[in-house]
C-alpha cells in the first residue's frame, strides 16, 4: 500500500496568492496540469484589469455578494449574485468589478490546462 494520499483537503489557511490582476485577489489551493482550483475576492468598489484564461475554460461559483462581469462582444454586463454559477469560455476577454457594499467572493475552477491568467488591454471602446 502507498503513503500517498489521494484526497487532501486544501484549508483556508492553505491558499496561496496567484495569478495577479489588479483590482482582484485570487488565491490558489491547488494547480495541476489540466485543473486549477482556487477562489476570488473582489472588494467593494474594484474594478479589475481586462484579462482572459488562455485555453482554460472558467467556472466559478459565487459564494458572497455580487459579481459583476463584463466582456468582449457583449455591450453591458452580467451580474452573478450569492448561489450563482458562472461558465467563462477559454479565451473570452472579461474583467470583473464589484459596485456594491461588501467583497464578493467566488469559487473557481478551471479546467483545460492553458496559462491561469493573461492580462490584457482594454478591448476597442471599453
């Protein structure tokens, strides 16, 4: 029998900052080659820097607060509230921004192993 243990359980206290954008803290519990876990805060009144998630595809789950999304292609925005789940297609240009009182926090997982996070500018007319 192997010492290797299968499961683990990643606590709060585990999570390590990754993959900066400004406006927004993510922080990792884990990465392997084709998943990456981890979960987002968004402070009150944060507007984040335009990036994308390479091949990666996007989803989170939004724990507290709301979360606004905005992205390429698409003239408004999405609000993702406390129970909602959000699907970003690998690629898509997005940013996220809170224009609310309290953080909004976010559960992510991204499946497809490209880079975690690419910042980018701003696409035309944004």
């Amino acid at each position: 029998m192997s010492d290797a243990v299968p499961v683990r359980v990643f606590r709060l206290d585990d999570l390590e900052p990754a993959d900066p954008t400004p406006g927004m803290l993510r922080e990792r519990a884990f990465e392997l080659p084709a998943l990456w876990a981890g979960r987002v805060t968004t402070d009150p009144g944060a507007v984040s820097g335009w990036h994308h998630h390479d091949r990666n595809e996007s989803s989170l789950y939004v724990v507290q607060g709301v979360l606004r999304l905005e992205f390429e292609g698409y003239d408004g925005y999405l609000d993702a509230e406390a129970g909602d789940f959000v699907h970003v297609p690998a690629f898509t240009v997005h940013r996220e921004s809170n224009p609310f009182d309290e953080p909004s926090v976010a559960v992510i997982a991204r499946a497809g192993g490209g880079i975690p996070t690419v910042n980018v500018t701003a696409p035309p007319g944004r």
